[in-house]
C-alpha cells in the first residue's frame, strides 16, 4: 500500500465556489484515504483488482458520492456541468478513483440518456448507473487514420430483419469486460461523408463479437483495451442507437463534453504530481543543498503552477460555454491539447525531480506518466484539435464571420 502525504492547506491557485467546499472535500477526503491507498492493488490485471474496486464504489455509493455528474432522474448525483468541474478535478488525483466513484460511465450514460429508447434504456442505462454494467466505445480501426473517422470500413448492412456488421476495431478501452460496446459503423456508404456511419448496441456475448487479444499500452493493462473482429455480428433493428446515420453528430455530443470530463481530471493528475514534487525536492539533499534550493527545481515548480492555472481557467471558460450554451468548439479544442501538453509537462518534471524513482512502479509516478502521454492521442490527437483552432479562429479573423 503506498503511502503519500498532500499539501496540507490548498495552495493559492485551487479555489472554488464555496458551495462546492463540502463536496469537495469529502470526495478529496475518499480519494486520498481510501483509493490512493489502494492504488498498488488497482493497478493488478483482472479479477486481482476487482474485489477492491467493488468495495471501494459500495463505500462510494454508502456515502452519496456516486456518480455525481450524471442527471438525477437516471441515478445520479445531478451537479451542472461547472459544477462538476471542480469534484472531476479531485476525482482525477487517482486514475482509479474515476471507476470507484462512477465516472467512467459519464459519456456512454449521457449518449444512452440522450439518445436511448425505453427499452435500451432499461436494459444498457440503468445496470450501468447502478454500476452492474461496463460500457465501451468502439471508434478506432487498425487500417486508417483514427484521427479522421470519416475513413472508417467497419460496415453494417440491413438484410431485410436484422443488421449484420463486419469490421475490424482496436484499442476499445474497457472492451476486456465490458457488457456491450457502442460501435460506429458504416450504414449509408454513398451519403455525404458526415451521414454514413450509425452507432450500434451490440453485447459482448453476440456471436460474431471477437475479442482477439487485450492490448498493451506502453505497457499498461489495466485499461482493458481490446482489439475486437467483428465477423458477421448479427444485431435486431432495436440495436441501432438514435438515427441511421448520425453516428458523428451523436459521438460529437458524447466526445466533446467528454474531452473537458479528460481535462479535469487532468488537473488532478497534475496537481498530485506537483504536490509529490515539491515534496520530493523538500526532503532530497543533494550536491551541497536541498533539491527545492536549486533554480532549476524551482522554475519546474513555478511552470507547473503556471500550467495548472491556466488549465484550470480554459476547463472553467469551456465549462461555462457549454453551460450557456454558447458555441464551445475552440474552448473545447485548445484545452483538449493545451491540457494534455501541460499535464505531460508537468508531471515529466516530478519524474525527473524523482530520478529513478520517479519510473519505478514504488511511485505513482510511472503510471501518471504513461497515462500522461497517452492524452495527447484518444480522443483526438493534439494536431487534430490545433487544426480545429486554427480554422474556426481564421474564419472568424478573416471573414468577419460565426465560426
Ligand atoms: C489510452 C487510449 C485509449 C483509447 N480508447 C479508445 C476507445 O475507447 N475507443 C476508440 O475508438 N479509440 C480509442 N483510442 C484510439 C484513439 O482515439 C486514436 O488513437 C486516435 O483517434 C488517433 O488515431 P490513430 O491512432 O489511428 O492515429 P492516426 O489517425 O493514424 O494519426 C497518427 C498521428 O498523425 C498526426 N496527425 C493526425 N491528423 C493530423 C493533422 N490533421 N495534421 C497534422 N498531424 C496529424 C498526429 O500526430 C497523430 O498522432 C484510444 C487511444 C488511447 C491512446
């Protein structure tokens, strides 16, 4: 079980809205107590972290903090979008508080909620708020670019009484044990790029669903990332989630919001990594001083305030766009790669301060840092959402016009 201290009052930069103080500090309170104690035995591959994670979302859901940004009416905790920026942060001080306190189900939920018939609803929503069910989201092919689905080849085709899909996806996170997985799937080949994929519900256990192999991302397991074939998946009409051919605008709705849940939660992992760092450089002595006395160490805790700041104030402006209802597409885009590119930053200087401790798995650090690099990819790559920025601000520079 390792063991770390914290700050012990919050540094000048970590406000919030005094309403959200209680909350705040009793979901900080059960992530630093009771799952970053624990985080050496979540870190085991399959069934060996299983039992901890289920007595940790039973103590989370004893004490009311289960699920606290999903609406009420579906078994949630009901917080607004802003609101919830500040429990997300706390929550993603520890990557395994997410599943203990029912975060990672926020996006697949709201699509269901949003999107699912009463039936779907019955039979995918409610298991999985009520934490019974996994759910994944299967974009990503091997054979092209991830990074423009518009590419995709995994087709569904009608066949007079039932859908059958064919197609090849990987890298499905939670696909090792999920219940089922909303796939995108090309439906219409001959309508405008952005109208020819559908989502489907398609259960694990459907014949035809092969999982071939869980994938191994720099090393790390836990992620339960899958590289499934789809051979001859033979699914009822009921499986088509929302209308045939609004697989982007729907996953547009699921992926955007969610690209801000990411960046919250990164805050978290950067200030953990901050307060390891500083303790680090406090306690080490080395070459005549202590770590904390020499400049460099010093510009890396200065920066890594810095880079805190200011993603924490471009995830609060994106939160408010979207909680007005005002356009969010360049909020949502900058801080998606600003997040990830100072999250990386930010906790590259803890390892290094650490030196080989800082990559040795007796420290938080060496997952922090391959979960820190692989937040540059999913969901968009940070040149994806650079070029989104750069051209919605260029229309409005140039032609005077609405992005
Ligand atoms: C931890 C993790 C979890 C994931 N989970 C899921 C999941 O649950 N479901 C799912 O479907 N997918 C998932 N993915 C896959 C992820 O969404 C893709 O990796 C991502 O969309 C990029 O696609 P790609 O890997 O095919 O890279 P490519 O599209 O081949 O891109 C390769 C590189 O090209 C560059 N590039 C791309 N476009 C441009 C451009 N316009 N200008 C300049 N350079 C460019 C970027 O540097 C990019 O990294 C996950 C990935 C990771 C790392």
């Amino acid at each position: 079980m390792r063991q770390e201290g914290s700050l012990r009052s919050a540094p000048p930069w970590d406000t919030r809205p005094d309403h959200m103080e209680e909350l705040c500090s009793r979901v900080r309170s059960f992530v630093d107590q009771r799952v970053i104690p624990c985080e050496s035995e979540l870190e085991l591959p399959g069934p060996h972290a299983e039992e901890p994670m289920r007595r940790l979302q039973q103590q989370a859901r004893a004490e009311g903090l289960w699920a606290l940004g999903l609406p009420n009416e579906i078994g949630g905790g009901g917080l607004s979008f802003l609101d919830y920026v500040y429990v997300n942060e706390i929550v993603g001080r520890s990557y395994h508080a997410l599943s203990a306190l029912g975060t990672h189900i926020t996006q697949d939920a709201l699509l269901l909620h949003y999107y699912g018939t009463a039936e779907q609803k019955n039979r995918w929503l409610v298991p999985m708020v009520a934490g019974d069910m996994i759910p994944s989201f299967a974009i990503t092919e091997p054979d092209v670019a991830g990074s423009d689905p518009k590419q995709l080849q995994t087709r569904a085709e009608w066949c007079g009484d039932k859908w059958v899909i064919n197609g090849h996806k990987w890298v499905t996170t939670h696909a090792d044990f999920a219940s089922f997985t909303i796939c995108m799937a090309v439906t219409d080949p001959d309508a405008t790029p952005h109208n020819r994929a559908s989502l489907f519900i398609v259960p694990t256990n459907t014949p035809g669903y092969n999982r071939t192999r869980s994938m191994s991302l720099l090393g790390d397991t836990s992620g339960g990332h899958s590289d499934v074939l789809y051979e001859n998946v033979e699914l009822p009409a009921e499986a088509l989630l929302g209308g045939r051919g609004e697989a982007f605008a729907m996953a547009q709705r699921r992926l955007g919001p969610g690209r801000i849940y990411h960046v919250m939660r990164w805050i978290g992992q950067m200030q953990r990594a901050l307060e390891l760092m500083c303790q680090r450089a406090a306690s080490r002595f080395v070459h005549g001083s202590l770590l904390s006395d020499k400049q460099t160490i010093q510009n890396w805790v200065a920066d890594s305030a810095a880079d805190i700041t200011a993603t924490r104030l471009m995830t609060l402006d994106a939160a408010r766009a979207i909680d007005s209802g005002a356009d969010p597409r360049i909020s949502i885009a900058m801080v998606k790669y600003f997040g990830a590119e100072a999250l990386h930053r930010v906790v590259d200087r803890a390892v290094q301060v650490h030196g080989v401790l800082g990559v040795c798995s007796d420290s938080p650090l060496d997952s922090m840092y391959r979960r820190a690099r692989f937040a540059r990819l999913y969901d968009g790559p940070d040149e994806v959402h650079r070029m989104t920025v750069a051209r919605l601000v260029q229309r409005i520079l140039t032609d005077g016009g609405a992005a």
